[in-house]
C-alpha cells in the first residue's frame, strides 16, 4: 500500500506537469470578453456628484473606406479613434477608449466640480504686462498657443493685442466658473483669434470689458454660425480662400487624431468652413 501511495506521489508531483486548458465556452467567456469602453467611459462620469448620464455625445462619419466617431465630453473636450474601422461599433469603442484615458489621467479640469482652481486663473490674468517675460508660464502657454492659431485671413493680426484681450477675458472669468466653463471660454477664444474677430471688435471700437461681457454669455453654437456666414461672405469676395483654409485645419484635425489628443478646436474650425462652403455653393 506504502509502495502505492509513493508511486502515485511521484506521478502527480515528481513527474511531468500538464497544463489545464480551458474549454472553447469558458475562452469565450472568461478569456476573449472584449472590453466595453462605452460603458467604462459612461459610468466614470455618472460616478461624479454631479451626475453627467447622457452628457456623452457619440458622432461617426463614414470617410475614404472606414468609420471615424468623435466622442465629446461633459467638459467639451472631444477624441477620436486614432485608425479608421471597418465597423461603426469598433470605432465609437475605440473613440471612447481614448476618452476614457483623458478622463482618467487628463488633469484636473476633468475632476472638478466647482472650479476651485479657477482663482489660479484670476491670478495669473492679472499679470498682463508680464505676457511675454515667462512669469506666469502655464497661463501664457495657453493663450501662446491659441495666438499660432491663424487662419489665412488673420496673418496681419496684432499678436500682442490679441494676447492682452484673451488675458483679460480670462482673467475677469467667474471666480467659481467649473473646468467645463472655462474650457468653452478657451475653446471660444481659440476660434475668434483664428477667425480674426479681435481685430474686428477693434475697429468696432468695442472694449476689453465688452468683450468679455458678450463672450461670458455666447454660446459656441451660436459663435460657429456667426463664423459661418464670415466665411462665406470671405469666399464671395476672395474665391478659394475656403479650401485652403480648409485642407490646414483638416491636416490639423488629423494630427491630433493620430496622436489621440483633444481635437475640439480643429473639429469646429473643420465644421464651420464646411458649413460656409455649402452657404457658397
């Protein structure tokens, strides 16, 4: 019996192992389950206090052979899926996985719930007669960033003033304005120093403070029209100008898709010259 019990002891622990392969049920259940980002990016945002359910909008055109979707947030931040996919699914999931990722480690204008940073703002939009020292070197990013976005009806614009202007407007922002706020301000600003409206305000003689005011109040719908009929008027005048400011923001949409950033502005700068060119013709 001792030999016996020896004998099975070196079979099972002292001879040659074996693997326990899974059965084709448990792989399709356990082992491939494909993973819902929809839902993942959905409920990260229901989770907040503030309770975002149904705030995710999902857009998916059909372009040269595959399905690109444009998931936007709750904050106004929108992603794309990085590769084009032959299903419609595979691209809102891929779209949303990008989001997912932002939502998660982005920064803290995904976080908030009340803009306890936007002090931060304030103070640096005070320091307007330091915009080129480096002083304050996150904020002039920012607006640094928002002034290299010309359009070729904005080349001749006074990059200074236009800097001031975005510094003040930030700066008189709402002390307890949210990220999502503050990110449509930004977005606001980026298309009205692009479209070269500053520089029309100005021969308007309206004021910082104006400016401010009217823009606290606009929606950005209602902006991306006002830039549409600018556009095709601009056509009328200038045939041609549309498609090639088109074919830059189009190339600008598609580097920040492959890179899997945030492509709000180039998005809007894309949808409102397509909405002029289809005014003109």
């Amino acid at each position: 019996m001792l030999k016996f019990m020896k004998k099975n002891i070196a079979k099972h622990f002292g001879g040659k192992q074996t693997r326990v392969q899974p059965s084709d049920s448990e792989k399709n259940q356990i082992f491939y389950r494909p993973v819902d980002y929809m839902d993942m990016l959905e409920q990260f945002w229901t989770s907040k206090p503030n309770n975002y359910q149904g705030l995710i909008v999902y857009e998916t055109t059909f372009v040269q052979g595959g399905y690109t979707s444009f998931v936007t947030l709750p904050t106004g931040h929108c992603f794309a899926n990085p590769q084009r996919c032959r299903n419609a699914l595979n691209s809102r999931q891929f779209a949303a996985r990008v989001a997912l990722i932002h939502s998660m480690f982005g920064g803290h204008i995904f976080h908030e719930q009340n803009g306890n940073n936007s002090s931060n703002v304030n103070q640096k939009g005070n320091n307007v007669n330091n915009k080129f020292s480096g002083h304050d070197e996150s904020f002039d990013s920012t607006l640094e960033e928002i002034i290299q976005n010309q359009s070729v009806s904005n080349i001749k614009c006074d990059k200074e003033e236009s800097f001031e202007a975005m510094s003040y407007v930030l700066s008189s922002s709402r002390s307890n304005s949210s990220g999502a706020e503050r990110f449509h301000m930004l977005l606001k600003l980026h298309l009205m120093h692009w479209n070269g409206s500053f520089r029309k305000l100005k021969s308007m003689r309206y004021t910082k403070q104006q400016i401010a005011r009217d823009l606290t109040h606009l929606p950005v719908e209602q902006l991306t029209e006002f830039m549409t009929l600018e556009w095709s008027m601009r056509e009328q005048k200038q045939p041609g100008v549309i498609c090639l400011e088109l074919a830059r923001c189009q190339r600008q949409l598609f580097k920040a898709t492959k890179d899997q950033q945030n492509v709000r502005v180039a998005k809007e700068k894309c949808l409102i010259l397509i909405s002029a060119l289809d005014l003109v013709q």
